[in-house]
C-alpha cells in the first residue's frame, strides 16, 4: 500500500473559552493526500475548509490530533508545500520576476539559478516576456498566474488552492483550469499531488480525482470518494450531472444521512479505460469495403474477399477491423457482415459520410472524443501533441504511438472534428486553421 505524503490522525481545531466551553471549529478528522491525486475539498461557508488546509500544511497547529509529513510529525520535518491563495496575494513594490523570485531568496538559493528557474516557469504558465511588469499592469487572470508561478516555482510535493479561481471572471477561471490540469496530466511541474479548496461544485467535478464534502458546526467529512469519470471532462454528459446533483445533495441537506453515490458512478473507472489500437487504414478504404459489402447482399468471407481483390490478407484486415471499430460492420467466424449504421454509411454521398464518419468515431474511438473535447475545452482551442503523446505512450511503444497519432490526425480531419499544425505540433479546431492558412498537406510525422 502505498504511504500517502500527507496524512492527518484526529485532527481537531477549537477555541477554548473563559467559561471553560470551547467553541469547535474542526472535529476529530482522519485525512489522507496520497501521490498522483487532484483532491478537492468542499463545504458551506464556515465549514473549516481553510483552517483544515492550513493545519494540512503546517500554517496552523491543531488542538488536538497530528498531522504527518511522510509518516514524520510536520513540526519535525521540512515540508515541501506551496499555497495558491484567492487574492493573489502579490508583493505589488515587486516585479513579476521579482515576485516569483521571491520565496528562493527566501530559501537562500544564489541569483543565477533563481533567476534561471524563475524565467523558466514563468514561461510554463504563460507569462514569457512579462518579467519586468509589475502587478498593477497586469489582468486578474495575469495576476494569478504570476501566483501560481511563485508557488510552482520551489517545485513543492504538494501543492495547495485556496479557492484560486474564485475573483477571477468566468472565461479566465476556465481558461486557467483548463491550463493547470493540462500542466498537470503532462507532468510539466514536478508536484505529486494537488489539494484544491473550492465551493464551486462543477469545479471540483471537473478537476479532481477524489472529492471531500464537509459539513460544519463543527467541520467534519459527510462524504469522501473517487471521481471515476475521464478527462476531458464534459458538463453535459449524464454521469457529470449526476455527480454534481450528488454534492448538491450533500450540502443543502446538512443534517441528511448523505445518500448513496449515483449508480452510473460505480463499477469500473472510466479512466481506467485503455485506448484502442486504431488500424492503420484510410476513411476512403473503409467507403470502398463497405460499398463492396453492399453490393454483395451485406456479407462476404474476408478471404474470399481478398482473393476476389487479389488483396493479402494482412492488408485488408487493417480496413476491416477500422469499419468494425467504427460500428460499421461485424465480423464472426471470418464472416464481414455490414451494419445499419454501415449500408446508411455506403449509401450517402460524400458531405454526409463525413458527418456519419465524425458521429461513428467519437462514439466509438476514445482518442479522437478526447482530443476533440480537450480541443473545445481550451480556451483558445489548441492542444499539445505532448499530452496525448504521453497517455499512448503508456500502453503502446515510441514508434506505435507515432503511428496512433498519424492515424487520429487522418481520422479527425476526414471527420472534420479537429487539425493538426504540424509547424506548433498541437491539435486545432478546425474553423481555426481554416480562418489563418488551410493546408491539408501537413501531418504528424
């Protein structure tokens, strides 16, 4: 079992009164931060939802119970933590550069290697070029990216959020969610774990793995689970409902017995779901096998088929197993038998194959929903190659990965669901690249 990095046993925060009464923030708490998590914690106001953050991170002492730093009492520890606070909390005498710089002045760390870590998550988080601004100049969502950097930027284990979306504006909060999350999924920042502090429902569905709802008067844990929905998430998707509805539930009903988790929740992660291995085979091969399928009453033994053709069998099964994984036919006992979905898909003309072609493949192929919903996530519709690089290349090897993508790319673009710029190597929207320079030439190499 794997030794969690933060682990609270009874925590408790209280105030003792003249009258020996105390007034009791937090209740005995038992809480765990283990590696490779995004937790979030959640509550009504008053709940203790900061208190409990700032007795995770040493800030505070509780009056009674420990909190353990790698299985060490944090008061005899150094603890690797860096705090994101709502009100950016900024030195505004202090450049960017210099606010950033900061803590590692504070540690002793010489000027050049500050300096050089410094300029380098500035620009991780997008503020290359932005050194010598100083926060009065700078936007909201500026602002906290600038906050974001300084607590990035001593490459904490665990890094903190106290509600750090919350004064910004919609569009902004968005935008950097989505930025942080991609950080994270990528493994551009070295930390092992994100503690998140919000009151903000749909934020925490969006972003967390694991989700802790307290109660108050005193704070306790009412409920704590696994968010077992994939990333990108959708707000649309029935589960995503769900789970909000839940939460809700749990807070406005504050002397309930919490419910039980929706159904849809339960049973095997969705995250866990592992890609598919997407046949190396072009859309137009899969119109010219489906059409052949048609026109020889819906069936036809493979074999048969690839001597008919004077095919090898190696080269059309790659065809026949893209159209079985589209939904377009099924195979049995060496049999290719067409699909309803696949004789509409024959029938069409070409402008309507491209829309049964995109409904097929996010329905069926996870990579390309993925792509395509992380695409309309962002808010400036762009995606790294890397991120999707790093998840295939997990379950398939360097070359194969390479090859997944090249397939997707020809997929999506057929599709008409996303782009690829070759020259940035990210995925677009496609009404994007269209509006700058279409080029149908360039590929994932």
């Amino acid at each position: 079992m794997q030794t969690p990095i933060i682990r609270a046993e009874k925590v408790e925060k209280y105030y003792a009164q003249p009258s020996e009464n105390k007034i009791q923030v937090i209740a005995p708490t038992d809480l765990e931060i283990a590696e490779g998590q995004i937790v979030a914690l959640l509550g009504p106001s008053g709940s203790g939802k900061s208190t409990l953050l700032r007795m995770l991170t040493g800030l505070s002492v509780p009056s009674a119970g420990q909190v353990y730093w790698h299985e060490k009492p944090v008061a005899t520890t150094d603890v690797n933590v860096s705090i994101v606070f709502q009100s950016f909390a900024l030195f505004p005498w202090l450049s960017v550069l210099e606010n950033v710089e900061a803590p590692l002045k504070a540690r002793g760390m010489q000027e050049d290697e500050r300096r050089r870590r410094s300029l380098a998550i500035l620009d991780t988080v997008g503020l290359d070029g932005f050194q010598a601004a100083y926060p009065k100049e700078l936007s909201g969502g500026m602002r906290q990216r600038v906050g974001f950097a300084r607590a990035l930027v001593v490459e904490p284990e665990v890094l903190f959020m106290d509600e750090p979306f919350s004064a910004l504006d919609v569009l902004t909060a968005e935008n950097l969610r989505g930025e942080l999350l991609e950080l994270w999924q990528k493994k551009t920042i070295p930390t092992k774990a994100i503690f998140l502090v919000t009151h903000n429902i749909e934020e925490a569905v969006l972003l967390a793995d694991r989700i802790i709802v307290l109660g108050r008067n005193p704070g306790r844990i009412r409920t704590d689970f696994c968010v077992n929905l994939a990333h990108p998430r959708n707000r649309k998707e029935a589960a995503f409902s769900q789970l909000v509805d839940y939460i809700y539930k749990v807070l406005t009903e504050p002397e309930a017995q919490p419910p039980d988790l929706p159904q849809a929740l339960h049973g095997e992660a969705r995250h866990a779901r592992k890609y598919q291995m997407l046949p190396h085979a072009r859309p137009g091969g899969v119109a010219g096998l489906l059409e052949l399928l048609r026109d020889h009453g819906g069936r036809y033994d493979m074999y048969r088929l690839a001597d008919d053709l004077l095919f090898e069998i190696d080269h059309l099964l790659p065809i026949v197993d893209a159209a079985q994984l589209l939904g377009f036919l099924n195979v049995s006992e060496g049999t290719a038998v067409i699909t309803d979905s696949g004789i509409d898909y024959a029938n069409s003309e070409i402008s309507r194959r491209s829309d049964l072609f995109r409904e097929a493949a996010t329905n069926h192929v996870l990579l390309l929903d993925q792509i395509s919903r992380a695409i309309e996530a962002k808010s400036d519709h762009t995606v790294s190659e890397d991120l999707f690089h790093d998840m295939l290349d997990e379950q398939f090897t360097e070359d194969e990965t390479v090859m997944q993508l090249e397939t997707a790319v020809s997929w999506g673009r057929y599709a008409q669901l996303f782009d690829f710029d070759a020259s940035r190597r990210c995925f677009i929207r496609l009404e994007k690249r269209r509006s700058q320079a279409p080029s149908s030439t360039e590929s994932v190499a």
